[in-house]
C-alpha cells in the first residue's frame, strides 16, 4: 500500500479556544502593536469609562433620557441571557489572538492594528453622540447572581443610544468577513469562523433587550452609525438590513407576532435614520434630532 501524503491541511480551531485575556497583555507591549492598543485603550478610558462616572458623580450634567418604548415592555427579562451578553469582551478579543497565534506576531500586526483602529472609531463616533444627550432605560434591580451584581456595580447604565454592544457586534462580524477575502485562511476555516462570529453577534444584540441594558431604539440607531461612519462596503444598508433578519429568529423568549413587531421597529428606525441623513451635514444630526423629539414626546 502506498503512503498517503501527509496533509498541511490546519486543523480548525475555535475562538471559543483562543484566549480572551492574552492580548491585554501582549498588544500593549509590542512594538508593532502598542501605538494602536495604547490609542484603543485611552479611547475606550476617556469616551467610555470616565464619560459617564464624571456623569455619575455630578462632575458634569448632561440631559439624561430613558429610552424605553411600549415594545420594551412586551420584551421579557430573561436573566440567563446574561452570559451571552457579559461574552461581548471576548467575542472581540479572542479573534485577535487568533490572528496573533495563526500569522505570528509580526505578520497580523498590521492587520492587528487595522481592526484596533476599527474598535476605537466606534468608541470615538459613539461618544460623540453621548457627550449630546445620555440615554439610559429601566433595568430591574436584579442583584440575585454575581453577573447581574458584578453590571450593576460597575456600569452606570447611561450610554445606550448608540449601543456600543452592538455596533461591534455587527461590526466585527463585517471587519472579520472583510479581512478573510484576503484568502489567508481556507474556505472551510472561513466558513467555520464566520459561523460563528456571527452566532455570537446575535447572541450577543439580543442579549442587551433581554437583560434589558438597551431598548429597541438602540439597536438600529447602532447599526446606523456603523453603516454611516464605515466605507459603503463594510457595512451597507444591506448588510444591516440581513443581519436585522437573523435577530430573534430562534428566540423562544418571544412570540411571532412580537419579533415582527420588534423588526418592523428596527426596518423603521433604521430607515428614518438612513434617509435623514441624506439631508443632513453629518450623520450625528438625525440621531441628535430624534433624541430631541423622543424627549419632547415625553416632556424631558
């Protein structure tokens, strides 16, 4: 009998097994990566964190909104949900350290930083809508697991529109389907990963309606700054309109008739959005000018 070849063929591995620790370390250190990874960090630090805590403790007093709707309430807390929607952190870490692992450090340090430059815009493009108006919505003082503790403790629940969970969620998926046209990677691996990406950004955007840290004004406002602030071919109306498709189609939390409500409200608010600011000098206005109206409407 003849020797088969040996195959070259990688063997797939996961994200779920690459760590989602290791780059807070490594990136921040190493000559090809520390420029962006110190950039991302201050970012994340200055427009994230320290925004609103100085609100918090009443350095600063910007107009606070709530921005539940009717269809929130019809929304259940599901406090389960709770692990996909704490799982955003390594959803958007681990692919870094796949990167690192598979190409080797100098060879996914550019790519590494692109993707760094990526996660930090949208900090930057979210904060400028939260240093207009702070949103917050009704989130039940469930302090029974150390998760829900852990939330309550250290958010101050005051930057929802536009929801940074989501915009990255949708966002990495979209960097990531980018970057592997770049043929670096099998088509079965691609396959794989992409699959996976994108069940845990679904996981993930409807996680932050069932632990009710966002509403449903909050999800497609996010996925209109992304599509906004991005090149027309990262993220087009079409791509937010297919991954509106994918939420809540396997939710049992929910009925039918409720899911098509919730997307009906996305397709809408989406649209406004998109087309507003076709007349509009900057994207941030139709947002600006919707949060002006929703607190008028209800006499904030």
């Amino acid at each position: 009998m003849k020797n088969r070849p040996h195959s070259t063929r990688t063997i797939h591995k996961p994200l779920s097994h690459y760590s989602a620790v290791a780059p807070f370390f490594y990136m921040p250190l190493n000559p090809y990566t520390a420029r962006n990874a110190w950039k991302y960090i201050f970012t994340i630090l200055r427009d994230f964190f320290i925004l609103q805590h100085l609100q918090k403790f009443h350095f600063t007093k910007r107009r606070i909104i709530n921005v539940d709707t009717d269809i929130d309430d019809k929304i259940p807390f599901v406090p389960q949900r709770v692990f996909a929607y704490l799982g955003f952190v390594g959803f958007f870490v681990r692919p870094m350290d796949m990167l690192k692992r598979r190409l080797g450090i100098k060879k996914a340090a550019p790519y590494l930083c692109l993707y760094l430059k990526f996660l930090t815009n949208v900090y930057k493009n979210a904060s400028s809508i939260y240093r207009f108006t702070m949103t917050t919505t009704t989130r039940p003082r469930y302090l029974k697991t150390h998760n829900f503790r852990t939330i309550h403790f250290f958010d101050p629940h005051l930057l929802c529109v536009p929801s940074i969970h989501v915009a990255i969620s949708a966002g990495v998926l979209a960097w990531f389907r980018q970057f592997f046209k770049l043929g670096l990677f099998d088509e079965e691996e691609v396959q794989a990963f992409t699959e996976e990406l994108q069940k845990q950004a679904v996981a993930i955007v409807e996680s932050v309606l069932f632990v009710k840290q966002h509403s449903v004004n909050c999800i497609p406002l996010a996925l209109y700054m992304l599509s906004s602030t991005m090149n027309k071919s990262f993220f087009s109306p079409k791509d937010a309109i297919d991954f509106i498709d994918k939420l809540f189609v396997t939710a049992t939390e929910i009925d039918e008739a409720t899911r098509a409500e919730i997307i009906d409200y996305f397709y809408y608010m989406y649209d406004r959005a998109l087309l507003e600011s076709k007349y509009s000098s900057n994207w941030q206005l139709c947002i600006q000018h919707w949060l002006d109206e929703f607190a008028e409407s209800k006499k904030i």
